[in-house]
C-alpha cells in the first residue's frame, strides 16, 4: 500500500510539473512570439489615431479667417496647402490653453521653412468664433491659414481626422497621406523630430 501512495504522488508531482512546463512554454510563446505580432496591430485598431495613420487624407474645404495668410476669406482645400514635404495641420481652438502654448512654436517652424502649417479651428463653440480667432491670429502674427469649421463641418471632420481631445496634429505628406498623429502640446524640438521622421530632412 505505501508503495502504491508513493506512485501515486509521485505522479502528480510529475503532472504537476508537467503542467506547469507546459504553461512556461505557453507563455513564452504568447510573449515572445504572438504578442509582439498582434499587439501592434490590435493597437492600431483599437486606437483611431493610429488606425488613420498611413491613410489617405480627406480633402476637406473649410474658410480661411486669418487676415495675414494670403488665402484669407477663401474656401480653401487641404490640398492646396500640401508643399513639397507636406503640412502640418494642427486642431485646435482659440480658448485651448494647450494649443496656445504651441502657436509660437508652430509658427517659428513656417517661418524657418521648415514645414508648412495648417490650423483648422474645429472646437470654436461658443468660447471662440471667427472674431477670437482673428484676435488670436494678430496677437501671435500667425501668416498661415487658419480653417474655421463650423458645427456641421465639424462632426464630417471627426470621422476622418479623430481629435478627441486638442491640440490634435496630422503630418500629411506631399501625397495626402497621413504620415503621424500627434496627441496634445508639442516642444519645438519634439516637432521637429517628428516632421522630420515623417516628411524626411530638408
């Protein structure tokens, strides 16, 4: 009998560690293997600023309100504003702290010709409008154009540009399609990084 309960537990000790073997090696292959395969994917679905990027961009047509950029009181297409490298085009409101604090910054980088800058002021409500972009436009002597949506135009622009929260900044390429999505505030130093992995160096 003893001889009999030795077998039998040394048999669930070898099933046991049987199992866990099995379960190391299972694992090792979900993290070694699958996960770093899937997990960029299922990001990028699961993440609409990612799930745009390395599309083509829609060409939306929206008013230019900015007395100093040369397109002003014209209707003006994202296609139009696409250089030799792309444009940076930025979302953002005349209220956002946040998007404040990059004007100067965005604005230096146009004028050092190192990106073309597109503002499209899509979250106005009722703490902006055409007048509070006018005033912020002469405040910061912003040259480039700046894309008031309205309500409506605003809701078609989310389904192709998700910008759930502001500032939200799409590097289009030359050939209109979405190179990088930038959530929030930016450094000059960070933008420059980015535009140049996206459009490539002067």
């Amino acid at each position: 009998m003893e001889k009999v309960r030795r077998c039998f537990w040394a048999g669930v000790a070898v099933g046991a560690l049987a199992a866990l073997v099995v379960l190391g090696v299972g694992f090792s292959v979900l993290f070694v293997v699958v996960l770093p395969f899937v997990g960029p994917r299922f990001a990028a679905r699961t993440d609409p600023l990612r799930a745009v990027e390395g599309q083509r961009a829609f060409d939306f047509e929206l008013e230019d309100v900015n007395p100093a950029s040369p397109t002003v009181g014209r209707r003006v297409r994202l296609a139009e504003t696409l250089g030799d490298r792309g444009a940076v085009v930025n979302f953002m409101a005349s209220w956002c702290p946040p998007c404040l604090e990059e004007l100067p910054v965005l604005h230096k980088i146009e004028a050092e010709k190192a990106a073309r800058i597109v503002f499209v002021a899509a979250w106005e409500g009722e703490g902006g409008g055409r007048d509070a972009l006018v005033k912020l436009a002469k405040a910061e002597a912003l040259t480039s154009p700046i894309l008031f949506a309205t309500e409506a135009e605003d809701e078609e622009l989310r389904h192709h540009y998700p910008h759930e929260t502001i500032p939200t900044t799409y590097l289009v390429g030359q050939d209109q399609v979405i190179r990088r999505v930038l959530r929030g505030a930016h450094s000059d130093s960070e933008f420059r990084r980015e535009i140049d992995q996206a459009f490539g160096g002067k």
